[in-house]
C-alpha cells in the first residue's frame, strides 16, 4: 500500500477548505486552514492528482499575500502618468480599460494590440487575459510562448552541444514515468517541482523502481523505493563506482556508445581506480549499497536518470 502524506498543520485551526493554487499554470490542490474566517496556513492536497500534497513555497506562502499591508485590493484609474489615481469600482476600472482599447483598435485594426502570455505566468493571470478579451469583445489576439518557439528550441541545443537535437534526450518530463527505473540524482524534485513529481511516484506505485542518490535525507529520498544517503561531497564518487559496475558486468548498449558518443574507452579507463570497496569508503556506504543501485539500472529497461 503506498504511504501517502498526511497533510496538517501545527496551527490552530477550526475548519478547512481546499482551493486549486493560482500561481502558475499547473493547478496544484490546497488545503486551507481556516480559523474563525482567516486563514492561517496553506499545504498541498494529498487527495489531488496533480501535486499529491507536494507544493511548491509560492503556494505555501499564499496566504502571507492575502493580509499584506501593500497588497492592492482597490481600483485606481489615471489619465496621465503625471496624475494622482482615483479611487474607482472595479466596474469602473475595467470599462475605463476596454474604452481605452477599443480606441486603439478602431484607429489602428486589432492586429495592434497583442496579449501576451508564457507558460510561466501564474494561472489566473493566463486565464484573465483569455476571459478579458472574450466579456470585452475586443477579439485581440492572445498569444502563448516565444514568437520564435518553432526554432528556438533546435537552434539553442545545437549550439551549446554541437550535436542535432535528436541525438539529445530532451524528452517531456511526463514521459519519464514510462521508465521502469527512475535515478533521481542530486535533486529533491518532491519539494522543488512536485507537479513533475507526481506522476515519478505514480510509477513507483505501478512497480517502477524509484532510486535517489544525494548526500541528505530529502523529501524525495523519503518517498524512493531505494535511497542511497552519501557523505557531502562525494555523490559523483559514487556515480562513478555505479557506473564502473555496470560496465565490469557488461550492462552497457554498446553499439549506442559507438554510434552516439565519443571518449567512451578513455571514461571506462579511468574508472578503473573507483573499486567497489574504494567508493564504498570514500562516501561512507554499505558496499552492498553500490552493487543494488547497479542491479537495478543494469537490469531494468528503459531506465530516466534524472539530474540536478
């Protein structure tokens, strides 16, 4: 049975309610904890398919935002930037802006006026533009992404490793849980992006092996099916006595080697220095540690190393 987070907070609280996180685009659940109407502590929804009760620290301090001294809760409109604002309704404001708009796009076409969005804005922000346009009925044009987003992607791989982008792994993080091994190395992905997160522990429920390597008990770790806690410092040394397992057992594609990369012999060289009693010593770990990570890469296919 998979362990799943309980989330609670330490506060006293007399009710709770769970709302979708607007911060970014992903629509994380949260639990809010209430007492006596105001909230005094926000965490991530166990119960909710995306996040799994992870949240990320925008969502955790949400509610620092809502009683904030400086938070902008009053509409203020302005003809001149030189002007003092005036203090008007929400209605006001928004019928103050559509006339402004419509203005330019009668004089100059709506092609002259652009919303622009990224994947990156907060949700509600994505989502207030679309619905603007649409209650407004400008019929401006909303657009997503980079203008050069067709190319961008392509053209950035290759320069910054001379080789074409499909020779490089640059596959979506949803399509790392297909993977039956997942090697999570160097990176607490439940703490600093638990969407990405949660379909890793989905795989580790349908029987995917989920392997952390780092040098402190992370959120993550807790959550492996195998954690390997190395002394700080020494996470590549023990990297190194994995890999060096594999290719002592023959665990390596060598025709992709040969096909794909260049200085494979000169690598398998100098890891002959990294003996399994060696890395055992160096980052103070069982050695039995390093022949069960290897075990499972070596034997699982296909197999996501994921790095921080």
């Amino acid at each position: 049975m998979p362990l799943i987070k309980k989330q609670e907070t330490t506060r006293a609280y007399d009710s709770v309610r769970k709302t979708t996180c607007g911060n970014c685009p992903t629509g994380c659940g949260l639990k809010v904890f209430l007492s006596a109407g105001k909230v005094v502590d926000i965490f991530g929804d166990e119960d909710h398919p995306i996040n799994k009760g992870s949240v990320c620290p925008k969502g955790l301090l949400t509610h620092f935002h809502l009683d904030h001294p400086s938070r902008i809760v009053t509409a203020g409109i302005r003809s001149a930037v030189t002007e003092d604002f005036t203090i008007v309704s929400w209605d006001r404001a928004i019928d103050y802006i559509r006339g402004n708009l419509k203005g330019l796009v009668e004089k100059y076409g709506r092609e002259a006026i652009l919303l622009y969005e990224s994947e990156s804005d907060p949700f509600e922000y994505r989502m207030g533009a679309a619905w603007f346009v649409r209650e407004t009925g400008l019929g401006v044009p909303v657009s997503g992404g980079s203008p050069a987003a067709g190319s961008r992607t392509r053209s950035v791989l290759e320069k910054m490793f001379g080789i074409p982008q499909s020779h490089l792994l640059t596959n979506h993080p949803r399509d790392w849980c297909h993977s039956k091994c997942l090697v999570v190395y160097a990176s607490d992905l439940a703490r600093s992006d638990p969407v990405t997160f949660g379909p890793i522990i989905d795989a580790r429920d349908r029987g995917a092996d989920l392997i952390v390597i780092d040098q402190v008990p992370t959120r993550t770790s807790l959550m492996a099916s195998t954690s390997v806690i190395v002394q700080p410092g020494t996470r590549s040394v023990f990297l190194k006595g994995v890999i060096r397992y594999l290719i002592d057992r023959g665990w390596v594609d060598h025709d992709f080697l040969s096909r794909e990369t260049t200085g494979f012999d000169a690598l398998a060289a100098n890891l002959q220095a990294y003996t399994i009693d060696r890395v055992a010593q160096t980052c103070r770990v069982d050695s039995r540690e390093i022949a069960a990570v290897g075990d499972r890469i070596g034997k699982c296919w296909p197999v996501q190393v994921i790095a921080g």
